[in-house]
C-alpha cells in the first residue's frame, strides 16, 4: 500500500488544506442546488431548518470527518478500515458509490454553467422570466448538455490525472471574492426590484404553518443540503485531511470553511427570489432551473448584463470545477490506495464511467432529479450517520484527542462535542434519513 511504502501526498503550503476545503465546499450546492431547494421546500421554513442543519449537525460533523481522516492518513475505504472492524469496512464503499453518483449529474450542471457563460458572450440572456424559462428548458437537455458534460468531465479527469490541484489554491483565493463580489452586486440590484419585500418575507421569514404542514419534506431536503454544500458524508473532508501533517486547529478550519459557504449560499437566495416574485414566477416553479431562469433574466435587464453574467456564470463553472475534482480525488485515491491502480488508468476509466452515468441526467431532467435526490437525501445522511457512530460511540477517546492537537486541552467542550455527536447528531441524521427514504420510495 502506498501509504506503507512511499511518502503519501500532503499539502505543498500552509493553507494548502483550507484553500482546498473551501474549494471543494463552495460549488454548485451554494448557487444552483441552494435556492431550487429553498424554492421547492416553502421558503423560510426551510431556511430555518437548514441552517440549524448546518450549525448543529454540520459543524460537528465536519470535526468527526477531519479527526478521522487526519488520524488514519487514509483514504475514506482505508481509513474506514482502520476505525472499525467488521461490517464498518463497507461503510467506505458507501462513501465511494456516493461520490460516483453525485459526481455523473454535478458534471451536467456544471456544463450548464459553461453554457449560461457563453451565452452571455452571445448576448443572449431574455430579460422576460417566462422566455428564460423555456431557454432553460431547451439548453438544459439533449446533445449540447451531453457534449458540455464530456467537456467538463475531461477537464475534471485531466487535472486529477496530471495531480496539478496546485492551481487549486490560486483559483480559490481569486474565485470565492469573485463570487462574492459579484452575487452581492447582484443581491443590490435585486434589492430595487418591485418584488423584493415580498420575496425578502418569503425567503427570511419561516412560516410555521409550511413548517407545520412540510416538515416530513422539509427536513430530509435541508439535512442533504446541508451535507451536499459541505461536502461531508462522502469523505471528501476525510480524504483532505488525511494530508494534513500539521497539527491544526480543526474548529477554526471548519468554522472557516462553513461560514464561507453559508455566506455564499445565503446571497444568492437573495438574488434569485426578488427576481422570481418580481416577475410573478411561483418560487417553486423552475425546479433545478432557478438560478438559470432569475440570473439569466436579470442579466438580460441589466446594462453589460451579459458581461457581468459570464463572468459569473464562468466563475462559478470554475467553483464547480474545484468540487468536482475533490470528488474524483477519492475516487481515485481510493483505486490508487487500495487497488493498487496507477493514477492515470485510475483517473481515465472512473472518467469514462462518469461521463456514461450522467448521461441520462442530460437527456432528462425528472431523471437528474432522481440521482440528486437520492444521492443527497440517502446517500450522503446515511455516511455521515454510519461515520458518526463509529467516531462518536466506538472511537472517541481517539477522536478528542486527535481534536486536541492544535487547539490543546479542550476540558469540557471535547466532551460537549463527542456528546453532540452520539445524541442530537445521530438522532437528527436517523430522522432525516427516516424521512428520506419514505419520500423517496
Ligand atoms: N460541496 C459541493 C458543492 O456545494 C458539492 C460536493 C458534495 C463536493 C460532496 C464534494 C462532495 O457544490
Ligand atoms: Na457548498
């Protein structure tokens, strides 16, 4: 095993590690999947329950990812291997079989980005909400999206083959401001519209009768959001650290990483819904279309909005790009680690695979639904679940420990964590996966 014999990879600089987190949290979860979710579970109401996901349930659940990949120095599988005994080995698999799904549909929505940013280089975003819509519709699925997502897969398979993730951190300091920059220009600009109050109400006041009447639909949707934008319960978080050899404090890292994505997500929900109410769209009504459809029409609107949108919509086919490649990071190390395969048949065949999968995702978008739906809901909840069990109940002492270095003696707050983890944490992710399961059946 590589791991045994040669030196393991790890990162070339001090930040190495938090560019990369960052990178591969900040994607198509924060701008694409975030406000379709927010749309199609009420508004407010799963706002609320999201970022409770994301607090409770996500914070700690990230801290159990980065003790166990930095204390094994494996890949998910291996690491998995070494934590438990038994029926735990497979639980690694879970986390491989996850990341192949998600990764066959993010590759289609990612080409829709690249098509949405040349599109605007044609001048060709339509002001009009119901045009834009079915713009969206005939972009989204056929031959085009087919060939966009070949596209992106090769660029996805070329970086991790070369292993040039260096650039990682250069495209991350420059992308996550730009991000940033432009979508609260945006959130400006949707501020004057006419449908803003109304949108403001919908989106940041829960209503507690949808709460009431959703919450069986509701809380599965925010628990995989909340995992899907943080990229846990696939072993991403696992696999990044697990090349960290400095000793650094993880709950400063996690708090960065998750403040950066809610921040981003966050924003853009306060683009895309004055835009829609403006235009007098049912929230609901676009599906996974949302962001396409309300940026596309307010680009269409604005002066240089065709400028600005491609450089949006360029900058977040970049952001897409940095999780896609910690996706079929562990994938590959995976095949590399435990297989013995070298990293560029590795890299090659899972491609190959990949761009095959998602497919059907690019011919139907009731099918893309279905992968989304299950890898994130089911998928996701039920590895970071298994994971908490086996950190929170069979390997704690290790667990705080490993948490302890870089920050030191924890007293009180270790045990506060671990806790978390074996109770509220694994209570939540069985009733979301509960409810996930029975949605989804
Ligand atoms: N977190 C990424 C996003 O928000 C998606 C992702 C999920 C990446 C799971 C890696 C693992 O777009
Ligand atoms: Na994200």
């Amino acid at each position: 095993m590589s791991s045994v014999d040669s030196p393991r990879e790890s990162w070339a600089t001090r930040l190495g590690f938090i560019f990369a987190a960052v990178g591969s949290a900040v994607g198509l979860g924060n701008v694409w999947r975030f406000p379709f979710q927010v749309g199609q579970e009420g508004g407010g109401a799963f706002l609320l329950i999201y970022l409770l996901f994301i607090v409770l349930v996500g914070f700690p659940a990230m801290l159990v990812e980065f003790v166990a990949g930095r204390y094994t120095e494996r890949n998910p599988v291996g690491a998995l291997k070494q934590l438990g005994t038994g029926l735990w080995e497979y639980v690694g698999w879970i986390f491989v079989v996850t990341g192949f799904v998600i990764l066959s549909y993010y590759s289609v929505v990612a080409g829709w980005t690249i098509r949405y940013a040349v599109l605007g280089l044609q001048d060709g975003y339509l002001a009009d909400v119901e045009a834009a819509e079915a713009q969206f519709v005939s972009l989204a699925v056929g031959l085009e999206a087919i060939l966009l997502h070949a596209l992106f897969m090769a660029v996805v398979v070329t970086v991790v083959a070369f292993g040039v993730e260096r650039g990682i951190e250069l495209a991350v300091k420059v992308l996550v401001p730009a991000i940033i920059v432009i979508a609260v220009g945006m959130a400006i600009y949707a501020f004057t519209l006419e449908g803003a109050g109304e949108a403001y109400t919908y989106y940041l006041a829960p209503d507690l009768e949808v709460l009431a009447d959703d919450w069986r639909s509701i809380v599965p949707a925010a628990a995989g959001q909340a995992f899907f934008t943080l990229s846990l319960g696939m072993g991403v978080m696992l696999t990044y650290a697990s090349y960290l050899q400095e000793d650094r404090n993880l709950a400063t890292d996690s708090a960065i990483i998750i403040g950066f994505d809610t921040a981003i997500a966050f924003i853009v929900g306060l683009i895309v819904f004055p835009v829609l109410f403006t235009a007098g769209v049912d929230p609901a009504a676009p599906g996974p279309g949302a962001i396409f459809v309300s940026l596309a029409a307010a680009f269409g609107d604005l002066t240089l909005g065709w400028l600005v949108g491609a450089v949006f919509f360029a900058t977040v086919a970049v952001a897409a790009l940095s999780s896609a490649i910690s996706l079929l990071e562990v994938l590959v190390s995976y095949l590399i680690d435990e297989r013995g395969i070298g990293r560029v048949p590795a890299t090659v065949a899972l491609g190959g695979g990949l761009f095959v999968l998602g497919i059907p995702s690019a011919l139907d978008l009731v099918l893309l639904d279905l992968f989304d739906g299950f890898a994130d809901q089911i998928l996701l909840v039920l590895g970071g679940l298994l994971l908490s069990v086996l950190v929170g109940w069979r390997r704690s002492d290790l667990a705080i420990t490993e948490l302890e270095l870089g920050i030191g003696d924890l007293g009180p707050y270790g045990d506060a964590w671990i806790w978390a983890v074996r109770i509220p944490v694994i209570a939540a992710l069985l009733v979301a996966l509960t409810l996930g399961i029975l949605g989804y059946i």
